[in-house]
C-alpha cells in the first residue's frame, strides 16, 4: 500500500481515478443489473440453442450455411392504389380519410408542385441563389405530416415542403425565407430550402446530411422521458425524421437507428429512397435490399411503401405511430420509393448522369398527385374546372407572396454576431464595432441600404 | 481621405495575378489528377459523385479515360472515405480521396486527426504510414453559400502534427501543389479555393511540374509591410497593396504562404524583419486561426524589427450567414485599412 502511494502519487490525487465507492461496493451495485441479465438468458445444459445475450434464440445447427442476400426475397413495397387512383385489393374498404381531408392533401400537393418550378425559375434568373424542388416526391411530404399529429416533432432533410406545407406554414414563410428577408425566422442566414418552425415542431433544416437521424432519436428519448416523469402535461408524441437514401450511407444512420432501438425511443426514420444521390445511383450506393433492410438488423419493425401512393404513404406512417407509441416505445423504419424526376438542385443538370429519356419514361409512368386526382375524380370530388381554378388561384398567391418577400429589406447587420452564444461576446462586440468604423470611414465603398436601419442595423 | 477606386464586394478576378493570360480552361486539377493517374498506377481517385466529373467537374473523363477500378463512386459516407483512403495508402497505393465540400469533412476528423496524422508516429519502425494519402475539398466563400458552403477549417488541421495543410492560389499553382501532395509521402489535405474553379483563364503549363511543400512565395515585394495570406485573398490582398502604395507610399510585399502547416517561416521572417510591420489575412474566423500561430511566432522572432503590433483582417468570430457573407470575409477596404494602421502606428 505505502509503496503503491509512493509510485504512484500522482495518478492516485488525480479526480479522473478517484472513486467514490471502494471497489466491492461499486460490484455491488451493478450486480443486480448483471444478474438480470444473465437470469433471463440461462445457457441450460444440453439445449438446442444459444441463449448467451448477443443472439438470443439462435438454434445450433450442423449446416454450414451462410445467409446470402440473394437468396431471400426482396421486402415488398405497400400499396393502397394503383396508377389510376383505384384500390389494388378490391376486398379491402376504401381508405379512411374524410373529403376534407383529402382535399386538403391535394391542395397542398398542388402548392408545392405550383411553387417548385417558378422558384426553380427564380434562381435561374438570378433573384434566389439556391432551390431544390420535390418534385415527384410531394406524396411522401404530404402524406406522411398528414398522419402525424401536429404536435409531433418533425427533422427534415430538405426535400419535404410538403411537410411545412401540410403544417401550416404558408406562402409567406417559405418566400421569406427563400429570400432570406427580414421576416424569415432563420434570420437571412441560411441558404434557401433550410426551413424551421418552432411553432410547427419543425427543426430548422441543416445541410450536413444525416447529422438529424441520432438527434431524432435523442429528441425522441426526451418526449418520452418527459411524458413518463409528467403525462399530465407532456401527451405523448413521436418524432418524425426524413432522410434520403444517400444520407442512410453515413454513419449518423447506424448511430440512431442502434441508439433508438436500443432505448426504445419512440421516433419514425423516414426513408425517402428517390434512386439517386445527386448523380449516384442507389446501385453504387449500397448493395443491399434498400434502407428498409437495414431496420430489421437493428430489430426495428421496418416497412416499405410506395412513395406515389398518398394513401400507402398515409397508412404506413399512421400506423407506425401507432407502433412507436406501444408499450415501452420504440423506433420504427419507414422507407419510401419514389424516383427522383427532377435535378438534384438548381446547382445541378442530370442530364450528364442519366437519360433525359429514362426520366421522362418516369414522369409518364406515375405521379402522386395525378393517382390522387383520379381517385378523387372517381368519386366525384374533383374535375377538370376545379384544377384549372385551383391551380391558377395557387399560382397567384404564390407570385403575391414572391413578390412580398422580395421586396422586403434583409434583416439587420447585427444579427450577422448574434445567436452564435445566447449573449454576443466582449470579442464580438468589439468586431461589431470595429465593422462598423469601417463601413462609416468607407461608406462609398458598402452597399448596406438593403439591410434593415442600414449601417445602423449593426 | 482619400477614396478607393474598387469595389471590395466583388470577388478580386484571379488573372490580375498572373503574367500570362493564354487561354486554358480552368480544369487544371483535373489536368494534374490525369497526369497523376497515367504516370503512377498506385495513385486512385474516389469520392463522393466523382464518375461523372464531380459537382465541380474536377473528375471530369477520368472514369472513362482510366477505369472505374481507379476512380469511382463511393457511398455517400466521409468517415468511410478517408478511412478507405488511409487503408489503401497504408497498403502502399496513392489515393486522392474527394470531400465534397470542406464543410462536409468533419465525420472523418477521427480518421485524419487520430489516425491518418498518427500512424507513422505510432507505427514507428513498421512504417506502415499513411503517406500518399491526399484528401482534396473544396472550402472558402464565393458568395452564397451559408454556413455550410463556405468554411475554411484549415485552422482545425493545421493543429495536427502529422498532416500537411496545402492552400493553392491559382490555378497554374493548384497543378504544381497537387502534384507535389500526391507524390508526397506525408498525408496531405489538400484545400482547394472555389474561386479556383471560376478563374476563367490563366496560363497553366501543359507539361506536368511540381511546386515544392512548405515552400511560401512572395508575389510582390516591398520594403514597408509584409501581407501574409494564402487563397482566395490573397486576390483582394494585392488590391489593397496597389491602392494603399499609391495612397500612401509604403511599399507592401504580400507572401503567399501555400502550404498553411508546416509552414515557411524563413519567408515570413525574413520579410518582416526588412519591413517591420506585417498584416496576416484569411477567410477563417480570426479565433485560434492561422493569423494567431503566424503573428505569434512573429512576435517571438522578429519583436525587435516591429514598428507596429502585427494585424490579423480575417472572418469575425462567427458563423457565415447567408445574407451578410460580404461583410464577413476580408475585403480589400479592411486589408487597405490594416496597411494604414501599421504604417501609421
Ligand atoms: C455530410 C454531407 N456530405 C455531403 C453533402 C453534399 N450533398 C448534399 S445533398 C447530397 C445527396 C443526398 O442524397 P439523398 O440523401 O439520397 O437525398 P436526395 O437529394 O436524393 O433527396 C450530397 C452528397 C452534404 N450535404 N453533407
Ligand atoms: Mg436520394
């Protein structure tokens, strides 16, 4: 004992080693947690398969077989309706959803498909710097907020107007922030498309990809934490989180996917699996059976929809909530199909990786507002007057708020510091300052009159 | 006061630099990756959308012209492909590993920082090192890219011993630097200016050459302050070395530092201890950025030669906002003013 003090002074005063319990007693404490383990999973003598934690259940067997992904069936995709809009399994009832409902998921499909391809125009022109449009994808968005409760909260990748839309959002807010005006609540510092509502339950949307899956599951703990220590007042809710297949390669995938399921947090992955990431093809993406293979190996009830398919899209995410909300909680796979018809983004031209006519064969073949047009033709509660009004009355309000948000003055130069830290530092202060000595001893030189209060603004 | 005749907010065009002004396109790392990949077998080139040409076209054709066992798609994954790339350069290949942009680098920190810096240190006389190894990304501000296509973290690699920081200027320089990083047998990180990609035409030699490492150069020389920089200010740098000699007098010298980490302090040294006075500039926030490590050790060398403290004009502490990115970088107004502050210290 002495001699180990005199070697050993050092690491023996250092906090890191100090513990608070003499060894015995830490042992004490964990064994019970240790014991449960292994009383649950007893390796009886003589049994016909491994009950060691790690595999539970898993049958010894004399065949030496690998599994082989080839060899088993590819997870097959829920659908409700076909390309016409009508019921693929004719036995089953008509899907439960009110006409005011309906109507309200094809208008706002309608918005975002009216608002994509003049924003798109917009950047060509010069007026916005950046735009990605959803086209094809406007089902996924829609669909799956429309089954959400409106206090779930939501991350999103950047591919889900539809979501914002659904929510409530409104035309104002997205030209706001496209333009990046005094009015948008992510204060002109993001790039276009990088929506967030607090009033919504929408975080604000972050560029480095993935980054939001392990933050869902997080955020999901939470909710469910805070409902166990308060039902009253904390209803139960689940987190909804969108990503691309591109962005399900990046190891922030696995983290959250391995951390919710094993904390059983109750929170949607959302899949949206449009075939490419950017120019690469889900081929040099991965070589397994899509995302939605993945959930099963982190033991997470997984299903697959058809993202063209409203309805499909509707009912699976309802009842994943349902499922993500059972018992203990837990974590539930969502992955949607829909091809990718449109450019990446307007910083991009597809026609350089892949066949301008492989993506017109796609446009021609199926569309989800089109397969929720004709099933609501079918049943009467559209036609072709009500689209021609409808789309000329949405195209209006969406020039109209364009034109708002335009014109309206860039937020104050000030808030280029501030929000870094909760307070603007003594260090900032003194930039700040600095700044603005340069921008009064060189006025002709700054152009700061579209800021709001200008020079003042700092 | 006298007023300037130029517009800080536009980006400084890359050809005032240059002495030749033939017509060759922009792609010359493009044309540095080719002649990499036709002279050496082990070099490999891969990342994220690089078979069709990468979103900067830097990658154009060299699928097609060399096979996609050497260049290819790698799934969307940083971590995954500078992990891949210090595999294969530990197993004696030289693979230039592609992040798309520098902002995008940092789900591989733990593979650059721990372990592409460390292996030969930790190796020791196994030698099984990871030089050859060169990760390229594009990084700085043009304009509109936020928060998250804008950044300059080369400070953040320039505190790791082990990993070469190279910064090229210009086009004919991002050819020689490359080169020299991909034959280097120390694991480079390779930082590419977007401007690089825009300068429309600059005389870029056909014939492959390298530019040494840690090697700075002085573009212009003069006798009263010494302006250290690299990249894309370096543009706006002799702007403002022009207007404040014709405004004031002073002879400026700007350097060129090139390769950030390690990196030529003879040059700088000898330069301010001939001037006495020195401005270091960057896009990077001025906390913890280069301008500290460079005004610091040119305090602890040359204090007796300075007139002036030294002056750091470089990004605000602060993260880049979408709408207030012109007033975040150095421009030539703020690198002018800092050459009329040391000279009238
Ligand atoms: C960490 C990171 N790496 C790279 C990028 C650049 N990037 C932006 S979008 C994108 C493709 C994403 O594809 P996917 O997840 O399939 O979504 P999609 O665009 O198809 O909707 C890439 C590579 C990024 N934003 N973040
Ligand atoms: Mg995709």
């Amino acid at each position: 004992m002495s001699l180990r003090r005199s070697v050993r002074p050092l690491l023996r005063q250092c906090s890191l080693y100090h513990m608070p319990q003499t060894f015995p007693e830490r042992i004490r404490l964990v064994l019970p947690a240790i014991q449960a383990r292994a009383q649950s999973m007893p390796q009886k003598p003589g049994s016909d398969r491994v009950h060691f934690p790690g595999a539970v259940n898993s049958k010894f067997t004399t065949v030496m077989a690998f599994a082989r992904p080839g060899d088993m069936p590819a997870m097959p995709t829920y659908r409700v309706m076909d390309q016409d809009g009508e019921l693929v399994d004719k036995s089953r009832a008509q899907p439960d959803i009110s006409d005011e409902e309906v109507l309200k998921i094809y208008k706002d499909m309608i918005v975002v498909s009216v608002m994509d391809p003049i924003m798109y125009q917009a950047q060509r022109q010069g007026r916005l710097s950046f735009y990605m449009v959803s086209a094809g994808e406007e089902g996924i968005a829609v669909g799956s907020a429309s089954a959400l409760d409106p206090a779930d909260v939501v991350f999103a990748q950047y591919r889900e107007a539809g979501v914002f839309q659904y929510r409530g959002f409104g035309l104002d807010g997205f030209m706001n922030q496209l333009f990046a005006n005094r009015l948008d609540e992510g204060r002109g510092r993001n790039m276009p498309v990088h929506y967030g509502s607090a009033k919504l339950n929408i975080h604000t949307i972050s560029s480095p990809l993935a980054t939001q899956l392990p933050q869902a599951a997080g955020a999901a703990y939470a909710l469910k934490l805070a409902h166990k220590l308060d039902p009253e007042t904390n209803k139960e809710r689940v987190v909804c989180c969108y990503f691309g297949e591109g962005a399900a390669s990046e190891g922030d995938f696995h983290a959250a996917l391995n951390v919710a399921a094993t904390r059983s947090c109750p929170v949607i992955f959302f899949c949206r699996n449009n075939g490419f990431a950017i120019s690469t093809p889900t081929l040099e993406q991965y070589r397994g059976d899509g995302i939605a293979s993945r959930g099963v190996g982190y033991g997470i009830d997984t299903i697959r929809v058809d993202g063209n398919d409203v309805f499909a899209v509707r009912e699976a995410t309802a009842k994943a909530r349902e499922l993500a909300l059972q018992g203990e909680n837990r974590p539930v796979l969502v992955e949607a199909m829909s091809y990718r018809v449109a450019h990446h983004s307007t910083s991009d031209d597809s026609s350089k990786y892949r066949e301008v006519r492989e993506v017109e064969s796609w446009k021609r073949r199926d569309n989800p507002i089109v397969r929720l047009r004709k099933w609501m033709e079918a049943r009467g509660l559209w036609n072709e007057e009500l689209e021609r009004e409808e789309q000329t009355r949405v195209k209006k309000a969406v020039l109209e708020a364009f034109g708002r948000a335009e014109r309206e003055k860039l937020p104050a130069l000030r808030l280029m510091f501030e929000d870094v830290y909760e307070e603007v530092t003594e260090e900032q202060e003194q930039q700040i300052a600095a700044l603005k000595d340069v921008l009064e001893r060189y006025p002709a030189e700054y152009d700061v009159d579209g800021y709001e209060r200008g020079k003042d603004g700092l | 006061m006298a007023t300037l005749r130029f517009n800080p907010l536009r980006i400084a065009r890359p050809q005032r630099l240059l002495v030749s002004h033939s017509s060759s396109r922009p792609y010359t790392i493009n044309s540095a990756l080719r002649h990499a990949l036709s002279t050496d077998d082990s070099v490999l080139l891969f990342g994220e959308d690089i078979a069709f040409g990468g979103v900067f076209r830097c990658s154009a054709n060299l699928a097609t012209d060399f096979g996609g066992d050497r260049v290819f798609n790698t799934p969307l994954c940083e971590q995954g492909i500078v992990g891949f790339a210090i595999g294969a350069a530990m197993s004696g290949f030289r693979p230039v590993a592609e992040i798309q942009f520098a902002d995008y680098v940092y789900p591989a920190f733990d593979q650059l920082i721990n372990e592409a810096a460390k292996a030969r240190f930790r190796a020791g006389a196994t030698n099984l090192h990871a030089g050859g190894l060169v990760v390229r990304m594009p990084a700085g501000a043009v304009g509109h890219g936020a928060l998250y296509h804008s950044q300059s973290p080369e400070a953040l690699f320039t505190h790791v011993p082990g990993l070469r920081v190279v910064i090229p200027r210009s086009p004919a320089q991002a050819k020689g630097l490359l080169l020299a990083s991909i034959a280097s047998n120390d694991p480079v990180l390779f930082l590419e200016p977007k401007i690089l990609y825009r300068a429309a035409r600059e005389h870029v030699p056909v014939e492959p050459y390298a530019l040494p490492l840690s090697k700075a150069e002085v573009l212009r020389t003069g006798s009263d302050v010494t302006i250290v920089s690299y990249g894309t200010p370096l543009y706006a740098c002799v702007d403002a070395a022009r207007a404040a000699e014709r405004d004031f007098g002073v002879g400026v010298e700007v350097i060129d530092l090139r390769t950030i980490y390690p990196w030529d302090r003879a040059c700088v040294l000898d330069s301010v201890r001939k001037t006495g006075r020195a401005v270091v500039v960057h896009e990077a926030p001025v906390n913890a950025g280069v301008g500290a490590e460079v005004a610091a050790t040119i305090q602890q060398e040359a204090f007796l030669n300075l007139e002036a403290p030294v002056q750091r004009v470089a990004g605000w502490s602060t993260h880049v906002g979408l709408v207030f990115e012109k007033f975040m970088m150095p421009d030539v107004v703020r690198i002018y003013d800092a050459i009329r502050k040391v000279t009238e210290y």
